[in-house]
C-alpha cells in the first residue's frame, strides 16, 4: 500500500533538520534519518509532495516514525465519500437531539437505544430527525450499541458519535480525507468544551483540560507517543478494517482497546485538530470525580488486552537510576545524577557521529528526556500510585518534599501551559482531585482483577 499522487506530509513541529538538509532528527522515539541526495531534493521547505514513488517511500517512512502529518486540507476526499453516523444513546433525548440538528441530512444516522428508561422521548427525537432507531432490550453500554449499529452500516466509513457531542460542519469531510492514505483505519478530531459560557469552575477545568482533549497538534495515535490513545466520542472509520468493532465486554475503555489493536495490525489512526467536535462537559463535582474514577477502572482490563501498553510510565535504565538518584535526596543525589545525564550525552552524541554539532544536539535530546522522566515521576507520585504515596508521606520527610515538590511542579507548569480559564488556586485543587479520582479508579480496577499490571512501570531500551 503506497501514499497516492498528490498526497502532501509536512515535518512534526519538533522535527529538526540538520546538517544543512542532510539529515532529520525527531520522532517518536526519538532517531536520525539520514537523507540520501535524492531524498534531501524531495523535500520542499518543511514538507514532502508525493509525486513519484521515491517521495510517496520518504513521506510513509516519515509518518510511520512521527517525523510527519498529513496535511488534511490538501488532500482529496476519498472516491467514495459515503458513511453513516451511529449514535449509542440511553436517555439523553435534549442531547440527542442537538446532535442530530448539528449532523442535518446529508447523512443516514442510526440512533441504537442502549435500552432507555425513557425509550418514547428517544424514539421521537429520532423520528423527528428521520434517524433509524434501534432499541435495544438489554443495556449492554457504549461498545455493545455501537457494534449494533455497525452492523448495519453499509457505506464504506462509519461515523461514530456520542450523544453529548455537537458537530462542526466541516469536521467530518476534512477526516475523511485522512483515508488517502491506505493505512489509515480510523481518525478523529480534537474535543472540546461547547462554545457556550462555563456555569461552573469544574467546567472551566475541564474546557481547558479535558480527559479527552488531546492537544492542538497532530499526531498519530500510538502507544509510547504523546497521543497514546484516542477517545469514541466522535470517530471517523473505515468499516472494512474494523472488524467485529468494539470490544462488547468492556464498559470503559474500549475506545483504547480499539486503537491499540488497529495498531497492532499495523493499521494508522490520525488525530487531527484542526476540525473539533465539542463535548458537553460535567459540571457538578460528584458526577466530575466519577466519571473521572470510571475512566480509571478501565486500565485493568486495558492491562489484561494489551500488556505492553499499559504502563503508566516507561522508563529507560539511565532514567530510572536519574530518578532514583533524586528522590533519594542524599548529598550525592545531585551529583550521581549530573553525571547519568553527562554519561547519557556521551551516548548519544557517539550515535549522532557525522552530524556537525553531535554533542549540541546530544546535550538537547538529553534535556528533553530528563524533563519528560521528571514528568512521568511526578505523575506516578501524585496519579497513579498517590495511595502509596500517603501512606510514605505519614512516615518519611523526604517522601513528603518529593510530593509537594511534584504537586506543585505539576500545577506551575501546567496551568501556564494550559492556559485554563481558571485562577491557579481553583486550578491547583481541580488538577489534584482530577489526579486522586483517577487513580482511585485504576487502584479499583487492579483490586478487582487481582493485578497490578495496570500499575507497573516498564523499563525499556
């Protein structure tokens, strides 16, 4: 399967040409593509116009590694655009039918009735609208409805979409157009708050940053990557790739089971944010905090599916002896980790051997990893393992200043980088009690399944 005539990739935003064009550094994980001439006289600026088969080689290569993305707005739509929108409901008819006015006419909709308590008001929003119902008898949850209405999909892509989302009009054309690329099974868009004023400070958190919000950069869902997981919400799908859909036995987390297992069969889901599709946020704390335990819960089954993926931080050896070294908190602490970083650059440096400044460049990606092995530490200390964290904060000073130092860390960084609508006090309590529910909910879960693989770091080369 090759990239077509006329499909365009332009480099990530922290992919760095170097050498004058001889090379690129970036990706995830981080490499060096060395660029043969031919190669170097492919690129044009900062992206790469497929026209013949040594650019459509260069540009897939360059997508498989997340050196690049495609450009959405100047690819062709697919040569058969048709899909169908499935929509999983249980109640929910003021949501419903939203939706429904933000999809119009130009597509067939199923509305699958996750057995309502209510099924009358659904059915007439769906008739309202000329939407196909199908009510189910049982309630079976998200994954279960949405395979029911898959089945009756007959149009080449599927359109998944929660009920408390709104459509933009040109969200699902320019998704479409991510299917030029024939590895690509699924994509979906940014989600956001919805455009109306925030009635509470949690929905104001939560605008800003949403569980489900992956960023304002494009990426490729993978695990490992900044993008690891994409959520249901709103989904754009090729129905011939999909198989049997979603996973009818589990209640949360089957949007990440799906793409994980689309990329274990070497198939691509792109996330796009340029197009949005805003998401009706909670905006009472109690139904906040357990939707955010709920969210946790998943990760024992997740553990169970894909053992390799789950890991709530992944740490390579330096890593763990830098991290270790710190949160010893000794005299040497400092100094022993001065020089994992000094060796770790050495390293590196050796391996960039033949680029013109291999120890600048070394010196860099070092940084970086440092910054993004602190980062992981502090989500461990404060999310994931907090329960554990408690109890050494009741009996270790140095557990205590790691924690506060990583608490606070946390909420400096990412309220400016955020840009929450929201003072740094509100914010501050917001982000821990977002932290706590979740991983409340993942200490559930690894309960319940007798297993802490949910819970386990793991160390790679």
């Amino acid at each position: 399967m090759t990239l077509p005539i006329g499909f365009v990739v332009e480099l990530d935003r922290h992919t760095r040409v170097v050498d004058g064009g001889r090379a690129l550094l970036g990706g995830f994980p981080t490499r060096l593509l060395r660029l043969t001439p031919r190669a170097r006289r492919l690129l044009v600026g900062r992206t790469i116009p497929v026209r013949d088969t040594a650019s459509a080689f260069l540009a897939d290569r360059l997508l498989a590694c997340g050196m690049a993305h495609p450009m959405a707005a100047s690819l062709a739509e697919p040569p058969d655009p048709r899909c169908t929108v499935v929509i999983p409901v249980r109640d929910r008819p003021r949501q419903l039918d939203r939706l429904l006015r933000s999809i119009g006419t130009d597509h067939p909709v199923v509305v699958v009735d996750d057995a309502s308590r209510r099924p009358a008001a659904v059915a007439t929003v769906a008739a309202r609208h000329g939407a196909r119902l199908v009510a189910l008898t049982a309630n079976v949850g998200p994954a279960g409805a949405r395979n029911a209405g898959l089945r009756l999909v007959t149009t080449p892509y599927v359109v998944f979409a929660d009920s408390d989302i709104v459509l933009d009009a040109d969200t699902v054309p320019t998704l479409l157009r991510h299917f030029a690329d024939p590895r690509v099974a699924m994509a979906v868009p940014r989600i956001t708050g919805l455009p109306d004023a925030a009635t509470t400070w949690i929905e104001r958190y939560e605008n800003g940053r949403s569980s489900l919000d992956l960023g304002a950069h494009p990426a490729p869902v993978r695990p490992g990557t900044p993008v690891s997981w994409a959520s249901s919400a709103c989904v754009v799908a090729r129905v011939d790739l999909l198989g049997e859909g979603f996973d009818d036995g589990m209640r949360v987390g089957e949007d990440v089971d799906l793409c994980w297992r689309l990329v274990d069969a070497g198939l691509r889901v792109r996330y796009e944010p340029v197009v949005r599709a805003a998401h009706e946020h909670r905006v009472r704390v109690g139904d906040w905090l357990l939707r955010k335990a709920v969210y946790g819960t998943g990760a024992q089954p997740l553990a169970a599916r894909h053992p390799d993926f789950i890991a709530p931080a992944v740490f390579a050896p330096w890593s763990l002896v830098f991290v270790t070294a710190l949160l010893a908190q000794r005299r040497w602490s400092v100094p022993a980790a001065g020089a994992v970083l000094g060796v770790v650059t050495v390293r590196i440096a050796r391996k960039l051997d033949g680029t013109r400044h291999p120890y600048r460049l070394a010196v860099r990606l070092t940084a970086n990893g440092a910054l993004g092995t602190l980062s992981q530490a502090s989500a461990l200390v404060t999310r994931h393992w907090w329960p554990l964290t408690v109890v050494g904060c009741t009996v270790s000073r140095r557990v205590r200043r790691a924690t506060a130092v990583a608490a606070l860390a946390d909420v400096a960084l990412e309220y400016r980088h955020e840009q929450v609508p929201l003072d740094p006090l509100r914010y501050a309590v917001a982000r821990r009690l977002d932290d706590l529910a979740y991983g409340a909910g993942v200490w559930l879960s690894a309960l319940r399944g007798r297993s802490t693989g949910a819970l386990r770091p793991r160390v790679t080369r």
